[in-house]
C-alpha cells in the first residue's frame, strides 16, 4: 500500500504521495494557501483531513475536508470564554478522538488551551480544567509561545490522555478531560537556576503514548529524551545513552513495536540545527537502551520541528525547516519533495 | 445598499466572493453579516488588531459607527510578513 504524507508548511499544505515501495513521490498542492499549517492530519476513523489554521492577520482556526483536500470548511466560534481574560491566539495540533467515540476531536493552541468537539470541528468547547489549572501561574511560555502541542491518546480508555504544554510539562487526566495532574516527575527542567525537577514547568517538545503498549510513553524535552512505563508516573531518561545531543523536537513511534522510537537531535538549545552537519534521525530497538544512527550523506544544517517527523510500517518521514521532505530506512534515503515552503508538520497516512 | 469589498483571502473563505451588498445601519451589523465574520472579528466581537476597516475610504475603529445606505466598507489587511 502507498503512503499520503500531509505536510503543513508556513505557506499552505502540501500533500505527497508515495508508492509501495516509497522510492516515488509526488507533489500535490498547495492547499489552503495563505494559511500556516501548524499542523495537518488524516483522521484514522474516516479519512476526513484537517489542519490546523493560522493567519497572522485573522488568527487561529481549523480547516476540514472530507474530500481530500478539494474543498475545505471552516471551523466557526472557535475562541475563549470572556471570563478567562484570554483569547486564542493559534492552533497548534489536532487529535482524532478515541475510535469510540466517532465525530470527538481534541484541539490544541496558544494560549495553553485545550478545546474537545463532538461534531468533527463544527463546534469546539474549551477544556475548563485546562484553562484554570492550579498551576497554570507557573507556566511560562517556549520560543513558539505558551502551547498545548501534544495531545495523545490512551488506545483502550477513552477516558484517559495526556498533553504537552511548553513550557509546563506533561498532564494526565483519567476522567475525559475533568481533571489534570502534572506528570513530570523525573524530567528536567535544566534552564532553571535550582530546584531542575518541578512539579510543572519542563519544557516538553513532544509526547506520544504508544498505541499497543498501555502505560507506556515516550518525550522530547527540551532537556533530554525520556520513556515511562507507567503512564508518566515517573520517567527514565534516555538520551545519555548515545545520542549526541538530549535537545530536539521532532519525536516518532513505530505502532507495532512499543521499544522503537526515532528522534532527531539538535546541537543545543542555542544552536538549533542538527548535529554533526548532517540530517541523523536515531533509532532505538531496545526502549532508548541504545541508539542507531541513520543519516542522509550530505551537508546539512537543518531543523525538523515537533511535528515534523512521522512513521510507516515502511519508512520513516521528515520534513526540514528548509523544505525538503526524506523517507528514511536502513541504508536508504529517498528525497521525496524538495523547495517546500519552511515544514512544520509531517504526518503518514495510508493512501485511499 | 452597503457594499463590503473583501481581500483575497477572505475572499476565498467566503466561497470566492469578494463583494457583498446587504443592509446594515452600522458597522457592526454589517461585518457580522459577513460569512468571513469570525476571521474579522475575534472571540469578543473586537476587530482583530491587524485588520483594518475604512468606511467611505476613511479608517474606522468604532464598530457602532453609522453606515449610509450607500456606505462603501472595505477590509484590509496589515501589511508586512515574509
């Protein structure tokens, strides 16, 4: 089967296609052209697309299309409550909801807000918890403002999710969203001058929870790469075991394998580009025990941002900040798109 | 009848139309007539900061501002970026 890369550029969405064996792609797009698409996603439920939407003169919204990209609808009345004192200020990552719970998605923006909609996008409601969380006076926001970037779900309990805010950390809630508690307890907060291990305040760049592996959660933090196997009870820190660097965004799981995991390290946080003068993306097999390098052999000093990379069953994907699109696997690398607008979001999708 | 003339991206998100004639005695009414609305207007019913509204070739910033029947309402957009 071939692949559908959904690519969210600062200047439209791209879409590529790839053939079986992923050694051909092709360029389709651009698509809602005039938008930033923080982020792009096809939902797994119904092949329904959405992006999300910001412009930096008529702010933040969601697009939807159910006919693969040739029409779009607009997401209405997406904002915060007056009483808050807020207002949105751009959407950052869309989550498909739980497989039973059709129509549910999860929406995350600046702010640190969290929306939930129950009509595929067509009405949003703000996550109340969220937005008034006991902590929140302790948040400060990242380079890319005060976001909710990561929302990943528990593949058997509805109920229970996690998201990621830069910079709070990660929160879990078992109750559908009611309640959230930090769950940071062995991150590192390494910027602060003392007291490295808050209870909120990590600079989390991405987590995921692996989908066949109840518990068990993988992070990009701004200080180091982490596991939990215990649904972030507590995290075991695993960049001091070969990667050349613990600072990166861009974070992707293998969903038949729960021990495999891909990240791409950044030189630091002062220097943003990736190490070594070329494109790494490092795999670990064995739970971040140890890592292996897969490289593309060229002069690089490039940047894959937090949602920028993504897997298949047959390769994984990233998306640079200069435009150019790979599919990695063992001793290969194809260039499946090159000259895109700057990539902020790759995501794998099994083409229709 | 007002007229409400459209920049291009709003033009698209309004189904490509870029010009609208309808019936509004201020300008308020008149954006919130729009179907490109909530790109206008944030959460609050404020004109979003970058956007700019002239009535009759002139800058309004005061949405209960009385419209002529004949009012001309044109949005534009800030320009700078990359």
């Amino acid at each position: 089967m071939g692949v559908q890369l959904l690519v969210g550029t600062r200047k439209g969405l791209f879409t590529i296609r790839g053939d079986d064996e992923r050694r051909s792609f092709e360029v389709q797009g651009p698509y809602l052209k005039g938008w930033t698409i923080n982020h792009a996603v096809s939902d797994p439920r119904d092949g329904v697309l959405y992006a999300c939407t910001n412009n930096w003169v008529y702010g933040g919204t969601v697009h939807r299309s159910d006919d693969d990209g040739a029409t779009w609808e607009r997401s209405e009345n997406l904002g915060l409550p007056e009483k808050s004192g807020l207002k949105l200020a751009s959407t950052w990552h869309l989550e498909p909801g739980h497989t039973t719970e059709p129509g549910t998605l999860w929406l995350g923006g600046e702010p640190a807000v969290l929306f939930r909609s129950e009509d595929s996008g067509a009405s949003w409601e703000v996550n109340e918890a969220v937005l008034e969380h006991e902590t929140r006076a302790r948040w400060e926001p990242g380079a890319g403002g005060l976001i909710t970037h990561s929302i990943t779900l528990d593949r058997e309990d509805p109920k229970k999710l996690w998201i990621g805010i830069s910079a709070a950390g990660v929160f879990r809630t078992e109750d559908g969203g009611a309640t959230w508690k930090p769950a940071n307890q062995g991150t590192e907060a390494c910027f602060f001058p003392e007291n490295r291990f808050p209870e909120v305040g990590q600079c989390v760049h991405k987590v995921l929870a692996h989908p066949g592996r109840a518990g068990r959660l993988w992070q990009q933090n701004h200080c180091g790469v982490y596991r939990s196997d215990d649904s972030g009870e507590s995290w075991e820190r695993l960049d001091l075991n070969g990667l050349p660097s613990g600072f990166g965004f861009a974070l992707a799981l293998d969903p038949s394998d729960p021990d495999t995991a891909f990240v791409i390290p950044e030189e630091s946080a002062e220097n943003r580009v990736t190490c070594d003068g070329r494109i790494g993306i490092y795999r670990t097999t064995d739970a971040g025990v140890s890592w292996k390098l897969i490289v593309v052999e060229e002069p690089a000093w490039a940047a894959v941002l937090r949602e920028g990379m993504s897997f298949d069953d047959e390769a994984v994907y990233a998306g640079t900040q200069s435009g150019h699109v790979y599919a990695l696997r063992d001793g290969e690398v194809v260039e499946a798109a090159r000259h895109l607008p700057p990539i902020l979001s790759v995501e794998a999708a099994p083409l229709q | 009848m007002v007229v409400v003339l459209l920049p291009g991206l709003l033009a698209t998100e309004a189904g490509g139309q870029k010009r609208f004639e309808l019936d509004a005695a201020t300008l308020n009414e008149a954006l919130r007539a729009l179907p490109v609305s909530s790109l206008i207007l944030d959460e609050r019913g404020e004109v979003r900061s970058l956007v700019h509204v002239y009535v009759d070739g002139e800058r309004e910033r005061d949405l209960a501002a009385p419209l002529t029947p004949a009012a001309q309402v044109r949005i534009v957009a800030a320009i700078a970026g990359g």
